[in-house]
C-alpha cells in the first residue's frame, strides 16, 4: 500500500506541466509573442511517446507510454469543447509491477497557448475539467491555481539518453501548493515532438535533477525518431537501456560470442543487459516486434562464470529450470532459455495475428538462432 501511494503522488507531481519565473529571466515580450507554441506539441495523431521517471538515486520509478490521437466525442464520457488532440497515457509504476496508471488528458492547440481542458484518470482523484495553460506565447502566465509559468530560453539544445534534440524551448515553473509545499521544475519542448525532458528541484534541494526523460518517440510511419546512441557493443540504444538491433547479426564483444539472426529480424528485436537470474553474472533478454511496435521478450542468454560441460550442468539442475546448455568457453558456460507465457495483453482476441507471430518465433525460430552461437 505505501508503493501504491507514493506512485500517486509522484504522479501527481507528473500532472504539474506548466512553468514559472523564481528568479529566471523571462524571454521579452516580442519573443515570446513571435513563437507559435502549437509547434512543440507533437505534430502528428498517431505519434507514441515513452518516458521515463526517475527516483532520487537515478533509478527508474516509472515508464510511461503515451499515444497523441484525434479527438472523438467517444473517448470521454463528457464532451466539453471543440478541441484538437487527446493524449493516451499508460504508466507502469517500477516499484509495484501490478500498478498500472492510464488516463486521457484532452488539449486545445493553437498558435497562441497549448491548454489542458480535460483529464481523465483511472486512479488519481482529480478534478477532470480543472484546466492547466501548459505553454503560451507569453513571457509569464498562471498556468494553473498553483503553478506559475515563465519561458526562459529559445534555441536550446537538449541531450537525452536518446540523443540531443535542438530548437528547443526552456520552460521553469514553480508550484506551491496550498499546504506550503514547493517544486520547481524546468521543462523542455523541441519541435513537432513536445516534451523531452524535465528537471525538478525539491525543497531540500540545490540543484535541477532529471525527473522525467524522452527515452523514444515514434510517428504513424513506424520510423523511431530518435538521435543515435549506441551501447558497449556498438548497437543503438532505446528505452530502458535496451539496444535496438539493427543487424541480424548480434555481436557480444564482453563476452566475445555473436548468434546469426533471421534476415527479417533488422529493426524488430531490442538487447537489454540484466542480472536476473540466480548464479549467472549476466542475462541478455531479447525481445521482437511481431508487427504492433512492441516489443515482447522472445529468449535470453545467460551467462555464468566458470566453465562446465553439458553434464555438470545438468547434474546441478539447470536444465531443469528450463535453461538450456549451450557450450562453454573463454571461462564461461553459456545457455539459453525461450520465454515461455504469451504476453497478456495479447490474449483479448484483437490481437491473434502478433500472438501468432511471436508464437511461431518462439517455437520455431529461436532454437535455429543458437545452433549460430560461436
């Protein structure tokens, strides 16, 4: 129970999207005046966006998948307006896996400002109509009861884990709420995209933190618009720390193997790096787009210090728990284990035709894959 209500305030915190001055210098009246602020809202419906939250110590609280769609009178139970674009929101809290957050919030873009007029919320208790001026062409405004809102820089170039973002917009806000509590925090827009990054000072602090980051962004095309960053084994990097492959042959230069992957495998699977599994000094998770823009794990490599041969493995119980012996090698002995539940959100009947390909890679493909290993 306090997992679940420290993941509603920090979403809370989330839901703060304006800005304010405190002692940063506003841009001038005719700067701001010549923006048209419609352009750092994300250009497309259609456009996915995930972010990532982090905790004090760096660490990763939340992922957050949001999907920029037409308004329809149906998705809310209430029209209020005439309005351009909804947001869908999906964040699954880190520190408590069974939590999941969803909400629509509804925007009015212009030119002039970008303004909030409508949440809807699956837990926080808020008010749905309550309206917050995300962004205007002015150099200060209330963006809401309780958070003032200042733009204080045009031209910004952002890094991300992503990648860098240029043309941005610096935004600083400062919320005190009615308990005396205060947060500022800058945020930063780029172009067509729309937030890319935020920073929080808390109270007790003294300096701007990473609060909340772009890890990627997609249009209707399918194409992933994200600056090049690339891991330790020179494949870029996407969410999560995990590397987008986009070569079919996957090449582990820590632990000197490679595996030879099926051709039609480039730009659909992702390599993330863990220590999941009990006795092995690393686990290499693969996952595989089956054709939604997801990606869902498929088979991991672990890697165990030490070298044992097939029987030795098995007389210690491996093979027992599913891991299956590969060879060993260079003081390591490495095996691999298939997943083994279809995801869940696969299982609703809409989506037969991926639960069918990722069923045929798992049961079919993924043991051809390892007679590649060397």
């Amino acid at each position: 129970m306090r997992k679940k209500h420290a993941a509603i305030i920090l979403m809370i915190l989330m839901l703060l999207t304006a800005c304010s001055n405190s002692g940063q210098n506003p841009v001038s009246e005719e700067e701001a005046r010549s923006i048209d602020v419609s352009k750092y809202f994300p250009a497309k419906p259609g456009t996915t966006l995930v972010y990532e939250t982090y905790g004090p110590a760096g660490e990763v609280v939340s992922t957050s998948y949001q999907v920029v769609k037409q308004y329809g009178s149906s998705m809310l139970r209430n029209e209020q307006a005439d309005l351009t674009l909804a947001v869908v929101d999906k964040t699954k809290m880190e520190t408590d896996k069974t939590l999941t957050l969803e909400s629509v919030t509804v925007y009015q873009v212009s030119s002039q400002e970008i303004r909030q007029i409508h949440t809807q919320n699956n837990a926080l208790n808020l008010n749905p109509d309550r309206q917050i001026v995300s962004l205007m062409n002015t150099p200060s405004w209330q963006a809401d009861e309780e958070t003032k809102a200042t733009i204080t820089g045009f031209g910004k170039t952002v890094s991300t884990s992503i990648g860098k973002f240029t043309d941005c917009i610096e935004l600083h806000e400062v919320t005190e709420s009615q308990k005396g509590t205060r947060v500022e925090k800058k945020v930063y827009r780029a172009p067509d995209v729309g937030i890319v990054r935020t920073e929080v000072k808390l109270p007790d602090g003294k300096d701007f933190t990473a609060f909340t980051e772009l890890v990627e962004y997609r249009v209707p095309n399918g194409e992933r618009q994200n600056a090049e960053k690339t891991d330790e084994n020179g494949h870029s990097q996407t969410e999560n720390g995990a590397a987008q492959g986009t070569e079919t042959e996957y090449v582990n230069q820590e632990f000197g193997f490679h595996l030879q992957l099926p051709e039609d495998w480039a730009n659909r699977y992702r390599v993330k790096e863990d220590h999941w599994a009990q006795d092995m000094v690393k686990t290499i998770d693969f996952s595989y787009d089956p054709g939604n823009g997801e990606y869902y794990g498929v088979f991991s490599v672990l890697v165990k210090k030490g070298e044992m041969s097939q029987e030795e493995w098995n007389a210690q119980g491996y093979s027992e728990g599913g891991w299956r012996y590969i060879m060993a090698k260079d003081g390591y002995t490495f095996s691999y284990v298939p997943s083994m539940e279809p995801p869940a959100e696969l299982l609703d009947g809409t989506h037969q035709a991926e639960l069918d390909e990722l069923s045929r890679v798992i049961n079919e493909t993924v043991s051809s894959i390892f007679e590649t290993f060397q």
